[in-house]
C-alpha cells in the first residue's frame, strides 16, 4: 500500500529526525506506527542511523510492527527480526543482521544480561519505545534494565498516547529513560520535591503526591523542545462513538450475598469459603460477584470457582441476539469470565476466538469472527482490530483509564468507517457503579477503588 502523508504525520515524521531525544504524545489511530517507520526509512538512507532497537507490548511486538512493515509499500525492503517467544527465538532474532530489532518490554531485562554477558552483541544505535508509559515505574525491571544501555543509544524516541495516566508524576521516568536525566532531574525525589507536595498519606507513609501550584506549566516547559503532542480530535474525521451502559439487576439472594461480603468481607458459600484479607482482595471479590462468579480458596489451597448468577451472560446474550450477525469485541477481566462467556457463545453457535495471537487477529480482521475475545492487558496498545467490526461490549470494567481508552481506540481508531458502540454490562448497586463514575470523571484508578471500599468496611 502507498503512504501518503497527511499533513501532522509529515510534521512528525520531520520531527523525529530534528531530535535524538523525542516524545511524540499521538493520540489514539494517528498513525504512529508508520510515522516512526518513515523516520526510520529517511534516516537509514540518509546513513543517520543503522540499526534499531523497538521495545513494544507483547503483542504489538508479535504483530503490529511486523504488520506495519509489509503493508507499506516504502518501508516493507526494511528487515526485522521479532525476540518474543523462547530464549533459543530470542537469540537467533537478536543475533540476526536486520535493521530492525522487535523485542516485547519484559524481554528487555533478559536482553541488557545477555549483552552484559556477551551473549549477545551490542548493535543498536537507536531505540525506539512504543508505549512510552509502561515505564512510568522507575522500580521496575524493565526500566532499571534498560538504564544500564541507555548511554549506547545515540538517539531515543518514545511513543505514547497516554503519557501521565496517573498524574505528571508519571512523566518523571519515562523522560529519564528519554534524556538521561538533562530536563526533569537525575532524581525522583528531587524531582518530587520540585514540583509535588504530599497527598494521600498516613503519618510518615507517603501513597501519592498532587502537583504544587503552577508546577504543572513548568513541567511542560521543560520538556516541551523534545515533545510533539497532538490529538485525534484535531486532526481526524472520526465516526461517531456511542457508549451504553446495559444495566442487570441481581436477585434478593444475589444480592444478599453480594451485601455479605461487602460488610463482612467473609462469604460462608458450602463450595467453599471466600476472604478479602485487604482492600485490595475486597475489592476484586466483589468485581467478581458482580460478574456472576467469585474465586474461592478450599481447604486443600485449591481455587475453585463459585458461580454466583448469569445476569451478565443474559445481557450479553442480547446484544449479541440484537446486533444481527455484525461481529462484537468481548473485553473480560477475569479467566472465569472466559470461561463463562466462551461457554456461552458455544451455546449460541457463534464463530469465536480470543485474539491472542497473530492468526486469530487476522481472522477477526478478515471478518471471519462473530466475536472476538480480548483481555485489556493484552489487547489494550497497538492492535488495529477496526476492520473486523464496530461494537465492543465491557463484560467488566477495568480500574485502569489508560486501559480502557487504549481497548476502545482498537476500533474506534483511523480506517474505522462505521458508528463505533460501546456498551458497559454493569450491575447495579455493585462496585461496578463505582467504576462507572471514575469513568465519567475520568479518574479510574485503583486507588480510587480501594478507598470506596475502605469506605464500605468503615461503615460495619
């Protein structure tokens, strides 16, 4: 397929090549796949850069780039290699002569030891990271990894559409990772103590900072001559995108065990007992109920599934019974929703499969699916999954934004040429209503889930 520029992705596309540090903040289906593609094809032939470090989500790394790479036509001559899979796959990927290197992000620790260990030679002289944000934790593996080579890179891009999914003390990271240090500090804490004030806190236990008065202009002017921001709004025609909340209603015996581990967090059930040792645990039990089936620890440590009602399965029934044969992305949270749900849709004679991997996309995309199962965590970056359908139903919300923006912009992204609809099965009066409302304010973060349910617990 021929590229043809609009006139922001040439914008991008210039830019990246004016800076070896870049953060390019694309909003969701502007395309910057093949931007960065492009930037890679003009500075290879123009001898700036040679070989390429890609750092992706699973299955971003597993499809997408491979994907963008042989649907263009100026770009496809570009050779790649893809380090997922097993340590022998990821040997002979990063020990192949290509121009491009796809490696997933929780490889990226076994990738820096085995350059250390001189396993693997050194070869990079750019790395580009796709979702920017995954490095946000500056504890984390990955980001503690990736720090050891960041002195090898001779030009650094990252790619995100969500950069501060949980306030700008995110940014602190992901901007280490970009510039060593040079715009917000070398340090978290003096980066903190620069710009944050403490928030939520108990005695001398910090848990979050909230931005002093007028830092969050100074942090953009730090970081602004390294960063293109832009939003789909802005720049694309998108159709119209419908969200509905489908609302269930759960029995009085339903509900009396839903009220029961809610104020006891112990649920007696003869399938076996269910605890919520924290807030957190709480928290879940209760997302799981609200689903139709809750996790149970038996005596011998086993962990059965106790199933509670069907009301969502009978709601999902009807929006799939009331679309007429067009295909539906099914998000779930947990693995007994699957089961549940796969269960279902075997009832109803429909064409499924969880888009896990690169055939069972294809097939989704070639409309060859009457639904297509997705998990949040693995689904949420990078897929294009609009050409197989319009309509995507939350089985169960999930607590994260980022998340569930990303799930949605699978299909409500460039290309999409039909009404996207988005329904929301949501039972009533369960901590599903609480995830609504972070939705609608836009704040729907763990943390707002679990001081709603320390709320509950304090109400005994």
């Amino acid at each position: 397929m021929k590229f043809v520029p609009h006139g922001y992705q040439k914008k991008a596309i210039e830019f990246i090549r004016a800076n070896r540090e870049a953060a390019l903040f694309l909003d969701m289906g502007l395309g910057k796949t093949v931007i960065t593609l492009t930037a890679i094809r003009e500075m290879v032939d123009a001898g700036e850069v040679k070989r390429v470090l890609v750092i992706a989500p699973l299955w971003v790394a597993a499809v997408t780039w491979p994907e963008e790479i042989q649907k263009w036509d100026h770009v496809r001559d570009l050779s790649f290699s893809v380090a997922t899979g097993s340590i022998a796959q990821r040997f002979r990927a990063c020990r192949a002569e290509t121009t491009l290197t796809i490696i997933n992000r929780e490889n990226i620790p076994w990738l820096i030891d085995a350059t250390a260990a001189g396993t693997v030679d050194w070869v990079w002289d750019m790395v580009v990271i796709d979702e920017l944000s995954s490095f946000k934790n500056h504890q984390s593996a990955r980001f503690r990894a990736l720090m050891r080579r960041r002195d090898r890179f001779s030009r650094v891009l990252g790619l995100t559409g969500t950069p501060a999914p949980n306030g700008l003390i995110d940014l602190w990271a992901q901007f280490r990772v970009l510039d060593n240090g040079v715009r917000l500090g070398r340090s978290i804490g003096r980066y903190r103590t620069a710009y944050f004030e403490p928030d939520k806190r108990n005695a001398q236990v910090i848990f979050s900072y909230k931005p002093l008065p007028g830092s969050e202009p100074r942090i953009y002017d730090r970081i602004a001559d390294m960063t293109l921001s832009m939003q789909s709004r802005d720049y694309l025609r998108l159709p119209e995108l419908t969200t509905t909340p489908v609302w269930v209603e759960l029995s009085r015996d339903e509900r009396k065990r839903y009220e029961e581990l809610k104020r006891d967090a112990v649920l007696q059930l003869p399938e076996g007992e269910i605890t919520a040792l924290n807030a957190a645990v709480l928290a879940e039990k209760l997302l799981q109920l609200s689903n139709g089936a809750v996790y149970a620890d038996d005596r011998s440590g086993g962990r059965g599934v106790v199933p509670i009602h069907g009301r969502k399965l009978d709601a999902l029934t009807d929006l799939i019974e009331s679309a007429n044969g067009q295909p539906a992305l099914i998000a779930y949270r947990y693995r007994h929703d699957l089961t549940r749900i796969s269960a279902l849709l075997t009832r109803l004679k429909l064409g499924f499969d969880v888009l896990d991997d690169a055939a069972s996309i294809a097939a989704w995309n070639a409309g060859k699916l009457g639904a297509g199962l997705i998990h949040p965590m693995s689904a949420g970056h990078g897929l294009n999954l609009q050409a197989g359908g319009s309509k995507l139903i939350w089985f169960s919300l999930p607590w994260s934004l980022e998340l569930y923006q990303q799930t949605v912009a699978r299909l409500y992204r460039q290309g999409q040429d039909r009404t996207v609809s988005v329904f929301h099965i949501l039972a009533r009066g369960t901590m599903d209503e609480a995830v609504e409302a972070a939705l609608v304010r836009k704040d729907l973060t763990q943390e707002r889930l679990l001081r709603a349910v320390r709320a509950e617990l304090q109400r005994r």
